[in-house]
C-alpha cells in the first residue's frame, strides 16, 4: 500500500488515501517492491518471512552491484559461480588470471589442512591495467571450503602514480649526480649539454611529456628567458614574458605567484598564450629554490583536460630537482676553492633549502597514502636518496687544476692560424686582460681590449673582428648581450665565453650554446686550453 496521503489518525486509515497493489504471487511481490517504496505490506503469515529474507536479498545484491570493486564467487576448478557488474566488465585475460590464482589457492588450502587464510595478490590486463585482489575460502555448515569469496579492484592510477614516483626519484638522483670521475671528465660546456639532455630525456621518459618549455627568471629584467623547449611554435619561442600576475600569460602568473597552474581548456583561459600548435591544456609549475622563483616548466598537450593533480605533483617534484641541477652548476667555482675545500661545504649549505622542499613534498604525499605500503616505501626511498645527494656533493672537491700564465709564454713563432686575426677580449679584471693580450701578441694576433660590457659592444659597432673572447660576468652588459651584439653582425663569427662558474646567474651560456657558441673557458685555465679553443673556433668558422 502506497501513497501521498498521511492518514489523519494513528492506526485509523482510510484505503482511499492509498494506491494499493495486489500481486497473486510471491515473485511479483519481489518485482513490485523493486520498484518503489511502500508504507505497508500485507501477506499471509507463511509468506512473510520468504518476504523479508528476500527484501533483504534484494538490498544486499544492490549494495554488491554499486560498490567501486569487482566481487565473485569461484569454485574449487576457478570457475566463476556468480560476479557483480563491475567483475564481468574486467577484461577476460584478467578473469582467466584470476581463475588460475584461485585454483592454486585451492590446492594451497588442502594441504595446509585448512589452515590457509585470505590471499591477497596482483594481476595486470594485457592492456596495462593493475589489480589488486584479496581472495577468502568460504567455509560452509560442514566446515569445508568449495568456493572463494574474490574482491578485485583497478588500482591503476596510484600503481601508474608510484612507478612515476619510482622513475622520479631515480631521474632526480641523476639530474644532481657529482661524482668525482664525471665532474673531472667534463667540461663546462659538456656539463650543461648534458644536463639540458637529462632534463629533455626525463622530462619525456618519465613525466611523459613531449611538448614543453623551461624559462629561467633574468633577474635584472624580470625577464622569462626560454632555454629549452620541444615542440613549441617558433611565435611561442620568441614571446617576451615577464614575472608578473596579469599581462605576462600563465608562466607569468606561476613566476610571480610561485603557484602551479593547470589549465584544462586554453581556449577558455584569457591567460594562455600560445605554445604548442592545436593545444587544448597546459601545466606550468615553478622551479623553486629555496622558496624562490628561478623559472617556469610548462608542459602542454594536444588534449583537453590532459593534466591532472597527480600531474601537478610529480611535475613539482621533478621541477625542484631540475632547480638544485641548475644550482649547483651555479655554484661551481672548481678551481678558486680547490685547496681551502670550501666548494662542498658551499654548495652543501645553499641547496639545503630546496632538499628540505623535497623531504616536504615527499612527507606530505607519504600522509595522503596511509595503508599503501608500497606507495610509501616510494616516498621514503626519495627521503632517503636526498641524504645521498647531500653526502655525494660532499666529495666534490678537487677538479683541474692550472692557472693562465703569460709569464711562462716566450716569444713564439708566428701562428698560421692565429697570426693577423683581430680578437676582442673583454673582461673587467684588468690583470685577466693584459695577461690575454700578452699571450695572444706573441702568436701574431692583433688584439683590442674591452673594460666592460658598453665598451665591448661599442668596439663591435666600430670594428670587424676575427673572434671574440669574453668574460660571461661584465658591469654595465652582461655576456650574452656581447654575444648577442656580435651575432647581429656577423652570424659565423667564432665567440668564446670566459667564466669562474660553471653556470651564470643570466643563464648566458645557455642561451647561447643554441645560437652558436664556439666554446666556454673555465677560470682559471692554462695557455694551452686557451691557444687550442681559440684554434679549433676560427677552423670551425672558417669551414661554415
């Protein structure tokens, strides 16, 4: 009996305020108490209880048909005796798995004598998909065991999660590796070439990412300067983007912001840009260093809606790891502290900071995954590779040695390479300076020294040159600006960078090593590095 009346008094109705259904037997009760609700239910006493016990049934059947896992019964032989929905949409290979586990299970349970409780295991589809399963014999009234209660559940997402965490952590390690026979067998140019490929290779292989760019902040100018990217437009590449919230697009906005920014539909995000052709979402996390902003990471995708959190963490981790790379080649002034020892102990003290962002990061994560234990040994082994980090930069501490000496140059032969070419050697060391010149004279070169970066670029304007050496580190213009001014005028003409860093805080060596960069000095070097570098730039530009 049903309806939208209230009877007016307790126990006193009348069947007028109801809609009352009559059924001649019990299945159509069944049928007609799936469909709705009813205030009351009259039967015979022996059909009540059948009545209520498949009521009860029926409730029970519809809370296994809407649970987020797969449930089943398998008997002795594996085969499937009764699945929800959610077991029969798994696909089949899965279920035949299943089946083959739960037969062995059987066997296990009979030769234990019974003693055999739940199995939890592991199966994965053909198509990629991971599932956990927990299996439980089912005893019945006679105390035997003939089928197995299965519970199965797509665990995909956080197994996909953590195998992205595993390759993190072991991309991370790498990105900030300084063993003493690598750092020793590179030099600077080969340093920064071989990072700009790790960053390019995990950035693809691990995040799966192939359509990004990386902005390190000029801070003089506030300026975004790209210094990789893989597959964006050249309009993209050449946009001038500044550190600002409004005006400057999303890397903009996550640079002065410090924030990361998913953006599911460019073309609803007054923000965007332009990047990629045909792009429809993009994720831009900051690179971080001790809280500060040094750059942007965007990546895009031809896809709506194609970054998600997890996207956004994984992203920030590795971004953090991307940031302390380029640090600690910032902080590389191998020779300066070779006997004082003082280069471990510096670089140790300034990425302390953002090895604490990570040890963060990773802890934070650690408390949304309580109960996975798999997930959080992960997260403990990145805890515990920072330690590894800190004790490995510990031990680089001596690298090339020698000094330029003039002194020790006598009176050569005239040079057929370097004899009669015109070379500007800038540097704001007037010691650094003369010493240059004196060297390169005695081979035959015609030599015009620069100050500083004005007095460089003003040169250039006057003058034609063969080749131009100059320091990365100038007052008044730094040393991509001279590269840059030197390029306008002549696109083949051989420069060479001098620098007490292994990276510059204007990001110089970078940026130009892509617009043709014949090579990089690392002070303090010998005459013969400097003789054979000048060499080997004048032959190459001499073949183009």
């Amino acid at each position: 009996m049903r309806g939208a009346k209230v009877a007016r008094e307790p126990f006193k109705f009348s069947l007028d305020d109801y809609e009352v259904v009559t059924v001649d037997n019990f299945d159509q009760a069944l049928t007609e108490l799936r469909k709705g609700r009813f205030q009351l239910v009259v039967s015979e006493v022996s059909d009540f209880l059948p009545l209520e016990r498949a009521a009860v049934a029926e409730q029970a059947a519809v809370i296994l048909e809407t649970i987020g896992q797969g449930v089943g019964i398998l008997d002795i032989s594996g085969r499937l005796i009764w699945g929800n929905m959610r077991l029969h949409a798994i696909s089949q290979d899965v279920l035949d798995s299943l089946s083959v586990k739960c037969r062995t299970f059987f066997q296990d349970f009979v030769v234990s004598d019974g003693n055999c409780g739940p199995r939890r295991f592991n199966l994965q589809s053909e198509q990629g998909k991971f599932y956990e399963v927990t299996a439980s014999p089912v005893i019945d009234g006679d105390g035997q065991v003939k089928t197995l209660a299965t519970t199965i559940w797509d665990v995909t997402a956080s197994r996909r999660l953590q195998q992205k965490l595993n390759a993190i952590d072991k991309a991370g390690r790498e990105l900030v590796r300084l063993e003493n026979e690598v750092v020793e067998k590179l030099d600077i140019p080969h340093r920064l070439a071989l990072l700009e490929e790790k960053i390019i290779r995990y950035t693809r292989e691990v995040l799966g990412f192939d359509k990004f760019s990386m902005r390190l902040l000029d801070k003089k100018t506030n300026r975004l300067e790209i210094v990789l990217s893989s597959g964006l437009s050249e309009r993209s590449k050449n946009l001038e983007i500044y550190m600002a919230p409004e005006g400057n697009g999303i890397s903009g906005y996550v640079a002065s912001t410090g924030r990361s920014y998913i953006c599911p539909d460019v073309k609803q995000d007054r923000r965007y840009l332009g990047g990629i052709a045909n792009a429809a979402s993009s994720l831009t996390v900051p690179l971080l260093l001790n809280d500060q902003v040094v750059g942007t990471f965007n990546f895009e995708s031809e896809k709506l809606a194609a970054f998600n959190e997890d996207d956004r963490q994984i992203a920030e981790i590795f971004c953090r790891y991307v940031a302390i790379a380029l640090h600690i080649l910032d902080l590389m002034v191998v020779e300066r502290y070779r006997t004082t020892g003082l280069l471990a102990n510096n670089v140790t003290q300034e990425i302390s900071g953002p090895l604490n962002d990570i040890l963060t990061e990773t802890t934070s994560l650690m408390e949304e995954y309580i109960g996975q234990d798999d997930m959080r040994h992960r997260l403990q082994a990145i805890c515990d590779s920072v330690s590894k980090i800190r004790e490995s930069i510990k031990q680089v501490a001596q690298n090339r040695s020698g000094l330029v000496d003039g002194k020790s140059v006598k009176t050569a032969a005239v040079d057929p390479v370097l004899a009669e070419k015109r070379i500007l050697v800038a540097d704001d060391e007037p010691i650094i300076r003369q010493t240059i010149s004196d060297v390169l004279c005695k081979f035959g070169c015609q030599v015009e020294l620069a100050c500083d970066g004005n007095e460089a670029i003003a040169k250039l304007d006057a003058l034609t040159f063969d080749l131009v050496l100059s320091d990365i580190k100038m007052p008044h213009r730094n040393g991509y600006d001279i590269f840059a001014t030197a390029k306008g005028k002549n696109p083949v003409l051989p420069f060479v960078f001098m620098t007490g860093f292994g990276y510059d805080p204007n990001h110089s060596v970078i940026r130009a090593r892509q617009e043709g960069l014949s090579g990089v000095l690392y002070k303090p070097f010998k005459v013969d590095e400097l003789l054979s570098l000048l060499r080997e730039a004048i032959r190459e530009a001499a073949d183009k």
